[in-house]
C-alpha cells in the first residue's frame, strides 16, 4: 500500500532542464534561504529538451537565423525580434560568466564554444532579401562585424565543405558573424544543477510524477508519485514552477488557473541527419542557417551545424518535421488528446483550418525517405557520402496554441509566461529560442511573480553584481554593449 508524508518547502520547480535550473540558481543568489525542490520524470536532469542531441545548441543571438527578420510588404526588414534575442542571449552570458566564478559551478568550456553563425542562400530573390537584411542589421550596434559576399572563394574560405560540386552559374551569397556560439544546453544545465547540489535547502526528486495540484491557502500543494515505488506524497509549497517542456501544458490545465484556459498545445517532433566521420566534420566549423520551405514552422529552418558535445565535434543537419500527438520524447501518444478542453477546442480548431500550408508540410516530411533528406542536404553539402550520415531523433516541440479575438485562435512560435495574477503558480510553454534566452524570461518571471522582493534592496543589489546590463540598456546604448560583451567574453574564454 502507497505510504503518504507531507512536507512544506517554499518553491516546488517542475521539471530539471534548463528553465527549472536557472530559475532555481537565481532564486538562491538572490536568496540563500530559500527552500525549494525540483521535481523530475526522468532518472536525472536535462533528459528531454535540454539534451544536446534533442536541440540545435545554437546560441541564438539573431546573427543568423533569417525568420527572426521578416520581409515587409514596402521591401523594409524588421530587426527588432533580431535585435531583441540578441541582447536576450548577451544577458545569459552574462549569467553564466557569473557562475563561472562561482565555486562548484565547472568551466564554461564544457559547454560553450565559438561556432561562427552564417546566413546562406541561393537565387536573385534570395539574395536580393540576404543583401536588405544585412543592410539593416549593420546599421545597429549588435550586428556591426557582420559580413556579406557574393563571392564563391570568400564562401570557399568560410564553408569548404559547401561550395565545390556547384553548377557555375548558381548565384548565392552569405553572411557571416565570427561571435556566434554552439552551447551544450545539457552540460549547462547538469553543471547548474551540480552547483544547486552544493546549497543547504535544496531538493532534488528524480523519478518523480507529479500528479495533482490544488490550491492551498495562498500556496499550492503539489502531489507527486514516485515511480520506483509507487509511494505517493504531498508537497506544500508558496509558489510553483511548471518548467516541464512540453507536459507544461497539462500541468497548467491541473493547476486549473483561470489564465491558463484558451491555451492549447501543438507537438512537432523532429530529427537530423549526423555525421561523425572526422575527416568530414573538420571541413566545416560554423552554424549555416538558410530559409525555411514555404510552410514550415520557424523551428524548421534548414540548418548544417557544427556540434560538440563533452569535446567530440560532429555536424548536424536539418531539422526535418515530423508529427506526433506525444508532448514529450518519451511521453505518451494520449498527451494532445488528453489536453483538449472546451476552453481550447475553439482554438484549436481555428489554428487546424488557418494552417493548411503547416499540415500538408508536416504530412510531406512524415513520408520522405533517407534519400529524400539527402537530397535536402545536398542543396548545402553537394558532394555528400550518404555512408557518413545517419539519423537522430530530436526532442519534441509544443508549439502554443492560443486565443485570438479575431482569428478565434492562432498558432504561436517562440515562448510564452502564463502566470496566475496571485504570482503563486507559473508556467513556461513554447519552444525555440527558449533555451538561448532563458534568463530573460527567469527575470521577467521573477519580477512577474515576486514584484516586492525583485525591487527590495537585496534583490536589486544581487541582480546589478550578475547583471552589468540589462536588455534595454544593451539594446540601446552602442557603448555600454561593447564594453559588457567584450568583458562577458572574457571571463567566458570566449575572447580569442
């Protein structure tokens, strides 16, 4: 028979990936007495979404990734999400060159390196929106060292293993930003989650379903089921954290606060194509992002990256889109069906009846063969062996769902904070640039959630030690990016 205790904690995080692990590290430096444990499904942390092999390991920044630069109808390019992911990024830099002085916390190193991040396209019509972008980028601070060509040996030098096998006439252009980063979200996140190990009044609980929350008093208490024993107990805790990745969203619809209704869920699984032949990984070292197929959803932008993982460098190519009703890798295919309320059912299928172009691309990429995604592949790496890639299965993505007073629902990319207005409960949905930004999204949670402590003496006085500058400062102020950059970069081992 299942034994029952209770106990009482301040905080209650579900989920040990990267969003619980940096929620957790801050709350600790802000205050050491806090009392807090993290809940987990699997047998340790970073398992699903912070797993390196089940995520890009871009550091997005903007420098790259072209859908975070829409065209405009009049022939003008929107930089403002580039330029807002950028500044986003340097914060979490600046976290992480904290910690790097931390004792218990390991290198930055082990998780982060410099990977240069190019932009690459092929056609008049191509070039003529890469040649706009830059244009535009250059004219702010965050991006004054980027590069354009036109030119095949410029391109020959920058991505050897992209540019012979090409017909002669192919136009193409690219850009390139020697700052990018590859990061190893999994290491960052397991490094986190070591130091947390090193501070009083911290809980790790792995193997562990949490399987009720209900309010109680101006706190909630949280049920969870162990699943090596089968035992159950009870969690009383002031706030709680849903960081869970996909399974957010039936632990928001289990909390059953109001500002959670509406919200729906859409899984997109995906895969890569992985070389590890080191004769063929030591020709390309850079993050090469192109322009996503005509219905795709912006976490399917054709990308060939350089990886590296605990040392070992490998290429990556992809991601091809693939559907499951699952919410997690390793969750179950009842998960999307199990999320349908009659709050989100109106959404939901406005969302079905205004993507056709997502359904028919998904349905594509379901059916294509290994051959079908080397000739994708080949557009990048022509003169390709298919011996020397194989296929690895990504992480899956839950794309939200939401209201919309005129559409009636619409299908959102990126991330979103849903909050109880009490400041008691929260929950992180969504997907890339999720892990890049972080922090931000952290500290607008704790300012969210925790409005009187985040503006009391301490707090602020901690924050402005990790934090030299905040995203509008950087964003605004050309002198005050170079400086902090160029010192974040240091302490990183980035400089060089």
């Amino acid at each position: 028979m299942a034994q029952h205790d209770s106990e009482a904690v301040d905080m209650v995080l579900v989920g040990a990936g990267i969003m619980s692990a940096t929620l957790a590290v801050l709350l600790k430096e802000l205050d050491p007495n806090i009392r807090l444990e993290i809940v987990e499904l699997q047998e340790s942390g970073a398992v699903e979404s912070s797993n390196p092999w089940n995520n890009a390991g871009t550091g997005h920044a903007g420098l790259c990734e072209l859908n975070y630069t829409p065209d405009s109808k009049d022939g003008s390019i929107d930089i403002k999400k580039a330029v807002t992911i950028n500044t986003q990024f340097e914060v979490s830099k600046q976290f992480w060159a904290y910690l790097s002085d931390r004792e218990g916390f390991g290198s930055p190193k082990d998780f982060l390196n410099v990977v240069p991040h190019l932009s690459f396209v092929r056609g008049e019509k191509n070039i003529d929106y890469l040649k706009r972008r830059f244009d535009a980028l250059k004219q702010h601070h965050a991006f004054e060292n980027m590069v354009y060509t036109e030119d095949r040996a410029t391109m020959q030098e920058w991505m050897p293993l992209m540019m012979p096998g090409r017909p002669a006439d192919e136009r193409v252009a690219a850009t390139r930003a020697m700052n990018g980063t590859d990061v190893n979200f999994g290491k960052l996140t397991r490094q986190m989650l070591d130091y947390l190990a090193t501070r009083t009044g911290v809980k790790m609980s792995y193997r562990q379903k949490v399987t009720g929350l209900s309010r109680n008093g101006k706190g909630w208490r949280v049920e969870v089921k162990s699943l090596q024993d089968g035992s159950s107990r009870e969690i009383d805790a002031g706030f709680v954290f849903l960081g869970a990745g996909g399974a957010a969203l039936p632990l928001l619809q289990m909390s059953g606060i109001e500002e959670g209704n509406g919200y729906g869920g859409f899984p997109v699984s995906g895969q890569w194509l992985r070389c590890d032949n080191p004769e063929i990984v030591s020709q390309h070292q850079a993050k090469v992002y192109s322009l996503a197929a005509v219905g795709a959803p912006p976490m399917s932008v054709p990308h060939l990256d350089t990886r590296v993982v605990d040392g070992k460098k490998s290429l990556l190519f992809g991601p091809y889109a693939g559907f499951t009703t699952k919410f997690l890798k390793y969750g179950s295919p009842l998960d999307l069906p199990m999320s349908i309320r009659p709050s989100n059912l109106k959404p939901m299928l406005a969302v079905a009846r205004d993507n056709m172009d997502l359904t028919r691309y998904l349905i594509k990429e379901v059916r294509q063969s290994m051959e079908d995604r080397l000739n994708t592949l080949r557009g990048f790496y022509p003169e390709l062996n298919p011996a020397d890639w194989r296929l690895e299965v990504a992480g899956q993505r839950v794309q939200i769902i939401k209201k919309d007073p005129k559409k009636g629902g619409i299908l959102q990319f990126g991330t979103e904070l849903v909050s109880a207005q009490d400041g008691s409960i929260a929950a992180l949905l969504g997907a890339s640039p999720g892990a890049s930004v972080t922090v931000s999204i952290m500290l607008d949670l704790i300012q969210r959630c925790f409005p009187e402590q985040a503006v009391s003496e301490a707090w602020t006085t901690k924050l402005n030690e990790i934090f030299p500058a905040r995203e509008t400062v950087l964003e605004s102020d050309a002198a005050v990016y170079r400086e902090v950059v160029a010192a974040t970069d240091k302490r990183l081992g980035l400089a060089d």
